[in-house]
C-alpha cells in the first residue's frame, strides 16, 4: 500500500515539475519528465500537460496522440472536455501542415540578407525588347491624335485652374465639425448631382491635406532608396515592363541628375504618414508593447472576442473579405517574425490559453531593418517590405525573380496551371504554388486561381491579335494588363461595395476615369478618352501624366488601418450548384495551408466560388473577431491570439495611438469614451480597460488605434467602417495609383496594347467571374451587377443591395435584379 502511495506521489511530483517547466516555456526539460511518466499516469494528467509540450514544439503529431490518451484516461468532465478540444486542435494543426513552413520562407532567408538589400536591382536576363505596338507616328491618324491631346491639354488646365479654386473654396468651410468630419453632410441642400460634386470637392480638399504633410520619406534627403550607390541606368525591356522585386519603376531623376531603381521595390522600407509635423519622436515605438498601457491579450478577449452571435454585414458576400486580403498580400508583408526577438505576453489566472499549459505567449517581433546606416541611431525603427510596394499583382507573380520564375510556364506567356486548370501544388510544402502564399486558406485558394486563369486567358486573346509575339513578350503585357483589372475592380467595385456611399462611389470612379466620364460616361465608360483630359480630377488619375510626384513606398500606417480580420467567417459554408442550403460547413482553422486543396479537390473550385459569393463576412465593429483566430497556430508559431498580435504589431511598429493618429491626419481628437460610440455598455468596457485620470477624465488618448477604429460608432451614411480609417484609405487609395508610372504616363497603348486597354476597360469582377467560372452563370451572380453583393435571385432587397440606389445605368426600377447591360465574358475567350 505504501509502495503505491509513493508512487502516486512521485507521479504528482513529476507532474508538477513538468508543468513548471512547462510554464516557464522550457519546453525540452517538460517533455523529458513527463514523456517517462505519461505511460504510467492514469489520471492522464501528465498526457494533458505532454501533449501541451508537444503542442509549443509544433509536434502536432505527437500531441494528438498523447491528448487522445488523455481523452480516454481522464474522468472529471471539465478535464475531459479540455483534453476533447486540445486533441482537436492538435488533429487540425497536423491536418493542415502547421508544422511546416510557408514558401516566403526560404525566399526570405536568401534575399533578406544585408547583401542582397544592399545591392540594388536583382533582374532575371531578359533579351527580349518590348515590341513596337500601338500608336502611329505619322499620317491623319498620328495628326489627329496630336490635335486631341493637344485639346486635352488645354482643357486639362483650364480644368486645372477651376478645380483648384474650387476645392479651396470647398476646403475653407472647414472639413471638421467639433469632433467628427463633415464632408458626407455638407451640401444637403444642394440638388441631386451638384449636392454630390460638392462633397466630393471637400473630399478632394481634404485629399490634397494630407498628401502636403502625410508622406513622410524614411530614407534621408539626397539618400537613394534601399542606400544604392552606383544607380546605373534601366535595361531597355525595364523600361516598358514591370520586373519582378518593383524596381525600376521610379524613373524620374534625381537632382543629381542620377535614377533612384528601388523606389516601391521590395526589401524597402515602409513610408510613414505621421511625423512631419511634429517629429520623427511620434512613431518611436512603446516601450513593453505587450502590457503598455494594458495588456494586449486582455484587449482581445475585452474588446476583439465575440459574446453571442457575430454581426455580419448584410450587403457584402465573403469575396469581399477575400478580396482585400488578397489585396494587401500584394502590398505589404513585413515577413515572418523574428525567432531570436520574442516577447512575454503574461496570461491572466482565468485565460482559456492556460490550457495550453504556460502562463504567457510568446511574440516574435517584427524582424529588424538590417539596412540601417551610421547615423540613423536617433531615427524610430524602420521596418522593410517583404514584396514590392507597388499595385503590381505580386502576390501572383512574385516579388522576386526566382518565385516568378517559378511559376511561369514558359510557354505562350501562361502561368502554370494543372490539367483541370488548378495551381500545381509545392512538392515540399503541400501549399499551393503561387507568387505569394502566407496565411493561405481555402478562399486564397479559389481568388489565386481565378486570376492565374484570367492571366491566362489575356494570354490567349494577345496571341491571336499579336500571333509574332514570344513567351516574354505575352507574359510581361498579360501582367500589366492583369494587375490593371485588379486595380480598377478594387477602385470601382470593391470600395464602392463596402462604402456604399454615392458620393464616394462617384469619386471613386472619378479617380479611375475622371469626374467628366464617371458623369457623362453612360455604361460602356473607358479610361481613357477621345480627348485625354490632363487633369487628375476631371480626367481621371488613370492614364494621365504622374507629374513630378514624390518617391513611392506604402505605409506603416497603411498596414495598420488593413487590419480587417473582423471580415473573416467562423467556417466556410458550402454551397453546391443548385442548392438551396449548405451541404457542409467546415471550421475557418481547417481550411487553411495545406487543407486548401484538398477541399477544392472535395467540392469543385465552382461551388466554393459559388459559396463565396452567398456567405456574408463579419462586420468592422468591436466584439466580432472569429473565435478561431484568437486561438490559432501558424507555421513557426504554434500559439497566437492574432487580435493579441495585431496590436502588439502596431505598438512595436510606432502606429500612434488612435486620437494622436487622428490629430495627425487632420481630425480632432475624440474627448471621451462616451463620445467614440454610441453604446454606454461599449464606452464602459473601455474606461475598464483604460481608465480614468485622477480628476476623472477618460484616458482615451491611451487607446490604441485598432480599438478605436472598431469602437467607433459615428460612421458616414453606408460605411462599412468609420472616419479615422478613410482617412488613411484617402490618402492612399490615390497614392497607389499616382505613384505608379504604369497608371499614369505609362498607361497607354504602346505599353498596354489596343486589345489590353479594352480588355481593363470591359472587365469587372462579374465578368471575369464567369468568364473563368462560367457554370456560375446560372446563379445568383447573374442576377446582380456589383459581384461582392449577395448573389441573390429574384427581387433584389435595397438593404442587402444599397448600391443600386444611385446607379443611373439600370433605369427606374433597380431593384428588379438580373444587369443585362454587361457582357458575361469581356473581350477575351469565354474558357480557360
């Protein structure tokens, strides 16, 4: 009897010393104590605590197996039904390939180095030349062009002249009320479309602010992008194509009458739009991110985790949240974290994480910025673009010159596709092959294909128009022409979608066209005119002269406010062609990485498109974060609390906090928590979280940005999230596109072709839908125009469908549902 006491009681003393290892995150001293006494243990407590030791070592295998043994040892309930959800999740992480790596990976480790950074452009040999195509240089029709833009011109500056005016005038009322914005609610009074140009001239006042003051440079005046010393000159095909890392595309010159290659290119540094004003001091980052001025993993489960039901919004399908990921994964990644940087993110007594066995996360931080040079040691940390800045469709083609070697086919132009048309899958990872694959889930998986499909197709419609041209030359003119269609759908459709606001949908489109065809333009709008206006607002930033504008870069900021993860559904809800109801719904965690294609493989890439297109995403409000991702692992890091992570980011980055932000862009500071939102329970649990000032003044100046933004409650008519963040959207939903010569002085036929600029111009996401999908035609997408909303039948419902109320090309009846007026398949072949 006594042998079997002390031997219990070294079995409880084994545990305990395994669980303090476990705790204090020494995970190697964990499992040697409990891997010898697990077998022996019938409480399965040691499995539990042996399975969490695997779980932190990314051992999913062997953390299923050891939770499993648990499941059938343990016998109080509460225990059992811990042990039931760790088996779970480690079954999910294995099924999913978390332990592995992404494919950037590799990629990161070889280019990140100080000598690549250093060393300027890195370019693929191409000996191939752009061809001569396009525009006569002699004869009537090269006259009557020069007579056009020659009258384009002229109205380009009396056009000029009277816009400036104008939104100075516009501008000089003021663009703030006492706290919030007035652009959406100036000019009531003002009939139909004059009400709107009135708006819109204050939202073009309010533009010009802050490109004066909110694009701050992080490298020194007179300093090259990326420190290159010798500049060179572009290659000849550089000239006219985009190159895989960005550079090259800059090509203005320096006072030194020397190019700068690497502007926008990958491997720079992030822009800021704060700290021109007041001080480079500003954006320094806080000190103890995880805890200054509160924890927060606290913040998360406060202010981010979901309490009842999740609010979805019911105008936008989950295109609408995929398509901003896929998106932003070709704009900005600061790449994995740093394994050699971590910090502690403690656990409170109560945290659901401590199941896991520790009492803290760990953080990896954001890499630092190798690059920094003698002199910098009183600069903020500055951080690096992982792919390029520019609107370039990288997470297609790469940032780099082996990715996009890799994924090409070398054969009439194409991207490499399957027999059935899917992207071939990475024989070592398991992941879809694509030019950008981080945080991949199924939904990647279907967008990803679509476009490598519609890069395809442009291909097949170049080479019956061009029937001379080569591999180099058709894959270089399908890429500008592809990145161009995203480009426009993201400006005229997907913003509009999620803002559905009829001043901002007009400026929108006045953004793509120019205010004259946005109003005149009738359904079959081009980008460019007949008359090429040489005015931004009157005829369009798209296709008219950059100018000389300033050196690109995205920002810090830009990446912070895109912090959407709000959008995001708890599970995917398939839904088969021709089916009423859903015929599974597979949880969020167990379509992602590996898991991508073996669901498309299980239900055919048209039903997971059709899925999309009928689920709606979550809506940008407080308490609407997906469970799942609170609780989640990703390759290299088993345990993350992603809204945890997302403000640590922006702490460590030097994002401000949300009122000094919106003091920094032009706005005024929001007083009190009672004064941010509407909800007295919402402002309550943040003066807990904040506090109060000893003479009992809200401390909400400490709240970070991201809180803010969700918590806000005054929004403008129909958006989809407020104030503060469109004003970082402004901003930059311009500096995109004039930044970038191949939307302005390069977007034109010789670059483009005759047959691209009209492919651009007859695109939308509805008709490269069914043009790439076409057995979508016979649902609900047929029924709709604007492809992120529902794809409902029958009579449309104006509150799932608020667009439609001011669009003048489907006559007196909006609502009828089914848009004949655009073609289903655009210029190109109706297949793939």
């Amino acid at each position: 009897m006594s042998q079997s006491v002390d031997a219990g009681t070294a079995t409880e003393d084994a545990r305990a010393r395994g669980a303090a290892h476990l705790a204090a995150g020494d995970f190697a001293g964990a499992l040697a104590v409990l891997g010898r006494i697990a077998p022996h243990d019938e409480t399965g407590e040691a499995d539990i605590l042996l399975g969490d030791a695997y779980f932190m070592t990314s051992s999913f295998d062997a953390a299923e197996s050891a939770y499993a043994r648990a499941v059938s040892r343990v016998q109080d309930v509460e225990r059992h039904a811990t042990a039931t959800r760790l088996h779970t999740r480690a079954q999910v992480n294995g099924a999913t390939g978390m332990a592995g790596r992404e494919a950037e990976d590799a990629v990161h480790d070889d280019l990140f180095t100080l000598h690549h950074l250093l060393g300027g452009p890195r370019l693929p040999t191409v000996n191939v030349q752009p061809p001569d195509v396009g525009v006569p240089r002699d004869g009537l029709s090269a006259l009557v062009r020069k007579l056009r833009n020659d009258l384009g011109t002229v109205a380009g500056a009396m056009g000029s002249f009277v816009f400036e005016n104008l939104t100075t005038a516009a501008g000089r009322s003021g663009t703030n009320d006492e706290v919030w914005t007035n652009w959406y609610a100036s000019a009531k009074n003002l009939p139909g479309e004059l009400g709107v140009g009135a708006r819109i001239l204050k939202l073009a006042y309010v533009r010009e602010q802050l490109f004066a003051r909110n694009l701050v440079r992080p490298y020194g005046p007179g300093t090259k992008t990326g420190f290159v010393t010798d500049p060179g000159v572009p290659p000849p095909w550089a000239t006219r194509w985009r190159t895989p890392d960005g550079s090259w595309n800059y090509l203005l010159k320096d006072p030194d009458g020397q190019h700068d290659p690497m502007v926008g290119a990958a491997g720079t540094r992030f822009f800021r739009n704060v700290g021109e004003d007041i001080g480079l001091a500003a954006v320094f980052p806080r000190e103890n991110p995880a805890t200054n001025p509160v924890s927060v993993r606290e913040i998360s489960r406060t202010v981010f985790a979901p309490k009842g039901e999740r609010t979805l919004v019911p105008f936008l399908n989950l295109w609408a949240a995929v398509w901003i990921q896929f998106m932003t994964h070709d704009w900005v990644s600061h790449g994995p974290g740093s394994s050699d940087e971590t910090e502690r993110i403690p656990l409170a007594a109560d945290d659901p994480l401590r199941d896991y066995g520790s009492d803290h996360l760990t953080v990896q931080r954001t890499p630092a910025d190798p690059t920094r040079q003698p002199g910098e040691e009183d600069m903020p940390p500055t951080h690096l673009n992982e792919v390029t800045h520019w609107w370039d469709a990288s997470q297609i083609y790469g940032s780099d010159a082996q990715t996009q070697m890799r994924v090409r086919a070398f054969e009439g132009g194409r991207l490499i596709v399957t027999d059935d048309g899917r992207l071939p899958l990475d024989p070592d990872l398991g992941t879809e092959q694509t030019g950008f694959s981080r945080n991949w889930w199924v939904a990647l998986g279907v967008i990803h294909t679509l476009f490598v499909r519609e890069h395809n197709a442009i291909c097949a419609h170049l080479a019956e128009a061009y029937p001379e041209w080569g591999d180099e030359e058709l894959f270089q003119t399908a890429r500008l022409i592809n990145a161009a269609v995203m480009a426009k759908i993201h400006t005229v459709e997907w913003t509009p979608a999620i803002l559905p606001n009829q001043t901002l949908t007009e400026g929108m489109y006045a953004n793509w066209y120019g205010a004259l065809t946005a109003v005149f333009g009738g359904t079959g709008k081009r980008t460019l005119e007949e008359i090429p206006i040489r005015n931004r607002e009157l005829g369009g930033i798209v296709g008219n002269p950059q100018g000389d504008f300033a050196k690109y870069g995205l920002s810090e900021e830009f990446t912070a406010v895109y912090r959407l993860h709000s959008l995001l559904p708890d599970a995917v809800e398939v839904f088969h062609l021709g089916g009423a109801e859903p015929s599974e719904r597979v949880p969020l965690l167990q379509t992602r990485h590996t898991a991508s294609s073996r669901i498309i493989d299980e239900h055919g890439i048209d039903s997971l498109a059709l899925s999309l297109g009928i689920q709606h995403p979550g809506a940008l409000v407080h308490n609407n974060y997906p469970a799942a991702i609170l609780d989640m692992s990703i390759p290299g890091q088993p345990l993350i609390d992603l809204g945890a992570l997302d403000l640590f980011r922006d702490r460590e980055r030097g994002i401000p906090p949300y009122n000094q932000l919106r003091q920094e862009l032009g706005l005024h500071r929001v007083p009190s928590f009672d004064e941010l939102t509407e909800e007295p329970e919402v402002a309550e649990m943040l003066r807990g979280l904040y506090g109060q000032t000893a003479d009992g003044r809200d401390r909400i100046d400490d709240m970070d940005l991201l809180v803010g933004t969700l918590c806000e409650g005054h929004r403008p008519d129909g958006f989809g999230f407020g104030e503060t963040l469109f004003q970082v959207f402004i901003l930059n939903a311009s500096w995109r596109l004039l930044g970038d010569r191949f939307f302005t002085d390069d977007f034109r036929e010789e670059v483009y072709t005759h047959e691209g600029l009209d492919w651009i111009d007859a695109v939308s996401m509805k008709s490269l839908l069914l043009r790439n999908f076409p057995a979508l035609a016979n649902t609900g997408l047929a029924n709709v125009k604007n492809a992120f909303e529902p794809w409902d039948t029958g009579r449309l419902d104006p509150a799932r469908h608020p667009l439609r109320a001011f669009d003048k090309t489907l006559g007196e009846d909006p609502w009828s549902g089914d848009d004949p007026s655009a073609s289903l398949t655009g210029p190109g072949p109706s297949g793939v």
